[in-house]
C-alpha cells in the first residue's frame, strides 16, 4: 500500500472510531481531511453524511450519500442511508427508489422490504405496507421489527386477532420487546379482554417503568373498566408519549390542592369532544377558585362564555409556544383540561348528576325551532352516522346511513342531518331510494359554526348518533341523546351499562358480540316505535 493510501486508510479508521463512540466533530474532521486528498473516497462521504444527518443537516447529508453513489452506484449502505435521509425529509417517492435498488440488489434481504413496507406506511399506503411487511417475514419469519409494525397495522385497521398473532409471535422471539408489549396490551384492550390486557401493561411497565406508552394504554384499560382513580392517575403519562408536550404557561401546576383566593388557567387539549366532555369539570373549579381563565378553541369560546359567564375566556388554538394570556389578570395556578378529572372525579359518585352544563344561544335555538316547525308535527330528531378518521374509528364509529332503515321508516318524525363533512350527498339518496327526507342544512357548517349548530342541537327532541363529538355537545346541553357503541368502546363509555356519569341524557345502546349494527338498529327502531307512541298518546 502507498504512503498516502495506508495514511488515508488509518485516518479512516480514526474517524469511524471517533464517530462509534459518538464523537461526531472528530470524525468528521477526519472525512474532510481524507476528502482534501481523496475528494472520491466513499467512505468518507458516507460517514461524513451521517454526521450530517446525525446533526439534522439533512440536505448535506443527501448531497454527499449522492456524490458517493455516483461512484458506487451498487454500494447497498450508501443507497439505504440515502434512503433513510430523503424519508426522514418527508421525500417519501424519492426514499422509496433508493430502499428498491437496495432490494433489487439484495434480494433475499429481509430488511430491505421492512424499509420499503415502513415508507409505504408512513405514506399512509396500508396495501402496500402490509405487502412488504409480508415479503419481510417471508424471507425471515424472525424479523421481529416487521411482525410488530404488521402488528401495528393490522390492529388500526380493526383486525385485531390478526395483530394479536404478530405481537405473541414477536414475543416468542423477544419476551421482552417493549413495543410487542404495549401493542399487545392495546390489542387485547381494544377487543374487550381486559384482564390478558392489564396483565401484559403490568409487565410492560413492571421491566419498563418509563415506558409512557403503556401506562397510557394501561390508563385506558382501568378508564373502560370504570376504575378511575387508578386510570386518572396512569392518564397523566400521555404527556410524556412520543410527540405530546403539555401548553407549559409557567405558572403552578394545580394538584388538588384547594384553591382559595387564587386564579386558575384551564388550557384545553386534545379535540372538540374531549374540550367539552372536561369542560364538564369547570363548575367545580368555578366553586373553588377566586377566579377561573378557560383557555379553549376559538369555535367553542361563544359557547364558553355564555355558559361560563364567570370566567374569563381566551379563544384560541392549542400551540405549545404561544403561551400569552393578555388579559392583565395575575394568574396563579394552570393545569390542562384533562388532569382535572384527576382529582375532581375519582369515583363515579364523584359525578355530578346534572342536565346540562353548556347553553345554546336563545335567540338563535328559537329560530331554528321555528324553522324546524315549518314541516309540521312530528319530534325532530338528529341523527349522525359518521365519525373518526382512521380505518379502526371507521369500522366501529360509522354505521352506513342505509343500514338506518328500520329507523328511517318511522312516522311522525322529522329527522335531522347533524352530521359533519360531506354528508347531504348520502341523505339525497336515501331520499331517492326510500323517499324519506333527511333535512340539511348546508349552510351551518358543524366543523365551523359550532356555537349556531349547538343551537340547532339544542333544538331537537332526540339525537341519535355514532360516537362522535355531536354526542358530546347534545349531551353537555342536556339534549336527550340514543348514542350507538361497537362491542368496544371508546374508554370514556366504559364496558356496561345503559348511562354515563359525564352526561344524564345520554342513553348508549351497545352492540354485542356478533351482532351486526342493522341488529341493534333494530332494537333502537323499536324503542323509537314506543317513544312515538307514548308521544302519541300524550298530544291525544
């Protein structure tokens, strides 16, 4: 070997020395060095491009992974870490032909297909996702990564004895994975088998104690079982899950203690039902403190201060560096929305058995009944089928309005359309297809025009909806509400039961296991049936 190159081989050592230990500068000093002699040498660019992308200077480290592979077109590391910096960008399409080429040139490679079914999962491909996931595991049942992540997948796609499989599988292999643990346990909650759940979190956070994740999911399992003092308390690891920052307004944190002559902030977090479901703790803060500051979503401030005419509302959307509250008020305490239950609602006694907290406008609910009179007699009653986003949320929080028949075909009503987004498509046809009118009201914008549609709300005789945030604000006003749970439901309605502590109108009809929804539409149809009669033979 000549002087020079034995000299820029030992400087190559020295640096990917330096940078396993983690001392980035001195590697890369030692790259730059060897590139002044070598400006080819692909060693060096591709160390010095993952202390680049170590740094978080992505396109640096993008450059110099292409300068590398223009010289080794073949070389699989450069090509995965070239990969890995464009997907970390968000350069999904681009990341994907470089996790391919690594594909094509390794094809029995097992984590090849693991990076391509990861990129398709963050591209939101699911098909595509579980493809890949698949080749992983078929190349190596023992890829561990892939049957977690498949696992993941499978459960946000409502096939959770599917996921349940991978997680167990996973856990053959590595009885301690803590993401087969949490994703286990979630699984396991989420079909109902509550008891395999908390065994599962509790071993999870038993060799995991900072694992926020289980907790959280521990904190759900105890939260649908009813058993809020310990669920309260494991609810409060979701400030330290991945991406959740608490709105830090640096002032005190409240923690139960009384509050005396002392001015609280209540910041809200989390979406509109969660917003007015905690909301209903504020009256008990009210009660206690000198003076209350509701911090809340500009949609529900209207709402807020008419129905809160003792606080002091600041409408505005959650941002966790925005933290001003101008309105020369010396405030002494904060605490989020969320932790109020904590200390405020242990036990179901804790409850309290209220008609309503929140109040429509008058003026507007009054036109909107005369409004809703023009058709004629007949109960009015909303009605909304549609809610979540994801593919688990749809497939147990929406019910196909034409499943709605049996109730649809009732007489003597005059339904309603409450639901948000595009929705007055799907009543036209119901119209063209059994003749019944769904009334619409295009103009009122559920997702806007919240304190008008609390009005409207406010103006029915019944609601009967999915679980959605309408449930929630008919039933913060004391509207009588019907709402419609899967086998399982959202922790908040807990496992049994026909009433829920957080709101006395609401009424739950609970699928049972292998029911379809036409099933327990039916029942709801025929529990409508004697209201009407009843109503009947009261206006006789």
């Amino acid at each position: 070997m000549k002087p020079d190159n034995r000299k820029i081989a030992s400087a190559m050592e020295r640096a990917a020395r330096h940078f396993q230990t983690g001392a980035y500068d001195q590697a890369s000093t030692f790259c730059k060095k060897i590139l002044d002699s070598n400006p080819r040498h692909t060693g060096a660019l591709g160390l010095l491009g993952l202390v680049s992308a170590i740094h978080g200077k992505l396109p640096a480290a993008i450059d110099l992974f292409r300068r590398a592979i223009r010289i080794e077109p073949e070389n699989t590391v450069l090509n995965k870490n070239l990969a890995r910096a464009l997907v970390t960008e968000g350069r999904y399409e681009e990341g994907l032909k470089y996790y391919s080429r690594v594909a094509t040139l390794l094809p029995e490679n097992s984590e090849a297909y693991y990076d391509i079914a990861c990129t398709y999962l963050k591209m939101g491909d699911a098909d595509k996702a579980e493809l890949h996931f698949n080749c992983a595991l078929s190349i190596n049942h023992n890829n561990v990564n892939a049957r977690v992540n498949l696992g993941g997948l499978l459960r946000m796609q409502g096939r959770h004895p599917e996921a349940i499989k991978h997680y167990e599988l996973a856990l053959k292999m590595s009885p301690t994975l803590r993401e087969a643990l949490t994703g286990l346990g979630l699984a396991l909650q989420e079909t109902g088998n509550l008891v395999t759940a908390r065994k599962v979190l509790d071993r999870a956070t038993n060799l995991y104690p900072e694992d926020a994740d289980a907790h959280f999911n521990k904190a759900l399992c105890h939260l649908i079982n009813a058993d809020y003092e310990r669920g309260w308390t494991e609810y409060e690891w979701r400030w330290k899950r991945p991406g959740k920052q608490p709105r830090n307004f640096n002032h005190p944190i409240w923690r139960g203690e009384p509050l005396g002559n002392r001015t609280i902030l209540i910041y809200a977090e989390q979406g509109i039902g969660d917003e007015i479901m905690f909301s209903s703790c504020l009256p008990d803060i009210q009660a206690q403190a000198r003076h209350v500051i509701i911090d809340c979503e500009p949609r529900l401030a209207p709402l807020f201060s008419r129905s809160f005419p003792r606080a002091t509302i600041h409408g505005r959307y959650q941002n966790t560096t925005d933290t001003r509250i101008d309105h020369g008020v010396r405030i002494d305490m904060q605490s989020p929305a969320g932790s109020l239950p904590l200390y405020l609602r242990k036990t179901t006694s804790d409850f309290p058995n209220t008609g309503s907290y929140l109040v429509a406008d008058p003026h507007t609910r009054a036109g909107w009944e005369k409004r809703l009179n023009m058709p004629g007699k007949g109960l009015k009653i909303g009605i909304s089928w549609k809610g979540g986003g994801t593919p688990l949320t749809n497939s147990t929080r929406s019910i196909e309005l034409k499943c709605w028949h049996e109730i649809l075909k009732q007489e003597r009503v005059h339904f309603i359309n409450l639901q948000h987004g595009e929705s007055r498509r799907e009543a036209d046809d119901i119209k063209n297809q059994t003749g019944v009118t769904i009334h619409s009201f295009p103009e009122i914008d559920p997702l806007i025009e919240l304190d008008n549609f609390a009005a409207l709300i406010s103006a029915m005789d019944l609601v009967i909806s999915i679980d959605n945030s309408t449930v929630h604000l008919a039933g913060a006003l004391g509207v009588p509400v019907w709402l419609l749970l899967p086998v399982v439901p959202d922790w908040r309605w807990t496992m049994a039961g026909d009433r829920t502590p957080w709101y006395s109108s609401v009424r739950m009809f609970r699928k049972q296991q292998g029911q379809k929804w036409e099933d327990l539409l039916i029942t709801v149809s025929e529990e409508l049936a004697a209201l009407l009669r009843t109503a009947q033979s009261v206006n006789d």
